[in-house]
C-alpha cells in the first residue's frame, strides 16, 4: 500500500507539473540565499584573514605617557614619548626568545624636492633591521651611508622617483638607494608611503639618540603573542606602568569575527525568502487538497486509513521539497562561486569544508520547511469525512 500512495503522491506532482516546478522554485530561491551567503561569509572570512595574517605575527610596544587617577584624580604623566635604550634591552631579553625584536624611530616631516613639499612618515631604522624587516626590495640596494634611503612603492610612483633620485627630508639631502616591495597594511611600519632612513641620520635631525618611538617583535609563532605580552607586561609594568604591548593578533581575530557577524545576519536576511516560499507551499497544498475531494472520498470509501491520506500529502510536499533543495543545491555552486568570484577576486576558500557545508545545511533548511508548510493541508485532506467528499462537486 506504500507504494500505491507514494506513486499517487507522484502522478499528482506529475499533473500539475507546472504548479509545483513554481512552489519547488521558492525552495530553490531560499537554499540559493542561504548558501551563497554562507560560502561568501566563509571565504570572507578567509580572505581577510589572510590579507591580515602578516600583521598577525606582530607586538607593538610603545612607552606609557600617562594614566588617569580613579575618582576623577588629576592625570599623571610623562616627558618622553620614546622608549629608552634601557627598556628596549629589557624587551629584547624577554621577546628575543620568541622572535625577532627591533627599534623604531618615526616622524611626520616635510620631504622636499625643488620647490615641491610633502608630509611624509620617515622612519629610522638601523641597517641589521632594514635588511631583516624590509627584505624584499623591487630595485636598487640598502643604505650604504647615512645620505641614503629607501622609499616605499607608492612614495616612489606618485612623486616620480627612481633608485638615485635626490630630494631633502628635514634638512638633510639625501638620495634613493632602494625602493621597497609593497608591504600593503602593517601593524609595525606602514612603508608603502613613506621614507625609511638610517637611526643615524633620524637622531642627527630630530635628536632622541638610543631612543625608540617603539620596539616591534615579529614572532616565530603567533600562539606566543599573548605568552610574550603577559611576560613584558609583568616584568616592566610590575612597580609602575611604563610601556604599553599591542596584539595585533587579536585586532585580526577582532576583525574577522566582525565579518563573520556580518554575513551571519545577512545570512538571517536571507532566510526570509524560505518565508516567502513556505507560504506559497502551503496555499499549493490547500488547492491541491481542495481540488481532490471526490479523490479523497473514494479512496477513503475502498478503506483507505487517514494515516495513508496523511502520508501522499506529505509525500507530495517532500517531493516539491526536494526538487527545490537539489536544484537549489546546484545553482549555489554555481552562483556562489561567480559571486564569491566578482566579490573576493579569488575563490581559494570555496571548495573547502567550512564552505561547502553551507550546502547540506541550506538544503535542509529549505527542505524542512517545504515538510512543515505541508502539513496543515495533509491534515485537513486526511480528516475529510468520506461522505462529505463523496457529495462535493
């Protein structure tokens, strides 16, 4: 007998093909929305955190300059920005261990090339550092004397300069030795727009000898970040605070469980589609029900129980259901990976596990709801009385 009302449940699918193509379609729409979200979310999430994952590797120390007192106390703080030749030892002896651990100087500054002027970042970096931190060079060489530089890439095209070209920064004249690689956005030096000079020629323009605006720590291992900043934290703030520690790695988590938040609402957003299909499911079965009262009444006639009524209903939403989720499950491939495509400009992440489970997870979503708009019309069919649907016209 299940296989008599599942074939019924079939034929009727069947003869009104178009009808149910258009309720399977809704389906189809919400598994797509859901699916496409979800993959964008997680290859999203994995662009940026690749895009970011160089900066993840980096602690920032810079000198305390200041607290305020509880209570709406007066604040208190210092003369010195910079960190001194003594606490930059003290961080070396903790972080050396770790990783790789260097001073920074940095300014804002006039750049001066006959009669045009700029504000430009210059940073003074010792040459051990530059080849170390800045080593990949596009063109030209490192610094062999305190009157060259290197330039970032941008600095570089956007005012015409070329290894060898001379300008003014402050008031010394220097010329360009190299021209460093794109380093895009860093935690510890952004150089693409700026002017990298020796810490000796920082000091003799702006004085701060054997001080450092910060001192910067490039990890081995980025699951030391926190080890290495409790450690600083703990040796150099024990009397009074002195330097502040910044994790780059959890601005990185930061920013990727905002991306993640982001598309799951969206993600949310689009579920109302399924909505939209479920009501459309649901008046398709109350016709379907309607239109076969006579239907209903003879074979509850020849002893058809109600479960079995209730059944080929259900049978026939499932099957809406699925030819929805399948079709749905496919256009996502598709749709998601242009759109990942257009969106990301790489689909690097789009056939991985964390991506692709979008796909089974929106199938059943949207098949659930296919089932539950069903039921309500499988009830009332099964509920028919048989005399009642025998006189129906």
């Amino acid at each position: 007998m299940k296989d008599i009302i599942f074939a019924m449940a079939l034929r009727n699918v069947k003869i009104n093909y178009f009808r149910s193509i258009l309720a399977a379609v809704g389906i189809t729409i919400g598994v797509v929305a859901i699916a496409s979200m979800g993959m964008l979310g997680t290859n999203m999430t994995g662009a940026v955190t690749d895009q970011l994952s160089s900066m993840a590797d980096k602690l920032t120390v810079t000198a305390y300059t200041g607290k305020s007192g509880g209570g709406g106390g007066p604040q208190v703080s210092t003369s010195n920005d910079n960190l001194t030749k003594s606490q930059y030892k003290n961080i070396q002896k903790i972080a050396g261990k770790y990783g790789y651990v260097y001073g920074l100087d940095s300014i804002r500054d006039k750049v001066k090339k006959n009669k045009d002027t700029w504000n430009t970042q210059v940073y003074g970096l010792d040459l051990t550092a530059m080849k170390t931190i800045l080593n990949n060079l596009t063109e030209g060489g490192y610094p062999t004397s305190d009157n060259s530089v290197l330039i970032g890439p941008n600095f570089a095209l956007d005012n015409g300069f070329k290894v060898g070209s001379q300008f003014s920064v402050g008031s010394r004249g220097v010329k360009v030795a190299g021209i460093i690689e794109s380093r895009g956005m860093s935690m510890d030096m952004n150089t693409d727009n700026a002017v990298v000079i020796t810490q000796n020629l920082f000091s003799s323009l702006y004085g701060g000898k054997d001080e450092y605006s910060q001192v910067n720590i490039v990890l081995n291992d980025i699951n030391d970040a926190s080890t290495v900043s409790d450690e600083i934290d703990s040796l150099m703030n024990r009397r009074e605070t002195q330097v502040r520690v910044q994790d780059s790695s959890r601005m990185v988590s930061s920013i990727s469980s905002s991306v993640t938040t982001m598309t799951s609402f969206a993600t949310i957003i689009a579920s109302i589609s399924l909505l939209v299909a479920a009501v459309s499911i649901f008046n398709i079965m109350m016709m379907s029900v309607t239109e076969r009262i006579r239907e209903i009444g003879v074979l509850r006639s020849i002893g058809t129980q109600k479960i079995e009524i209730l059944r080929m209903f259900m049978y026939e939403a499932t099957l809406i259901g699925i030819l929805g989720a399948v079709s749905g499950m496919i256009l996502s491939i598709v749709i998601g990976f242009v759109f990942i495509q257009v969106m990301i400009g790489n689909t690097k992440y789009f056939f991985t596990y964390d991506s692709l489970i979008h796909l089974p997870y929106a199938m059943f979503v949207g098949l659930i709801i296919c089932i539950i708009s069903g039921i309500y019309p499988a009830w009332r069919g099964a509920n028919k009385d048989p005399i009642e649907a025998l006189r129906a016209d």
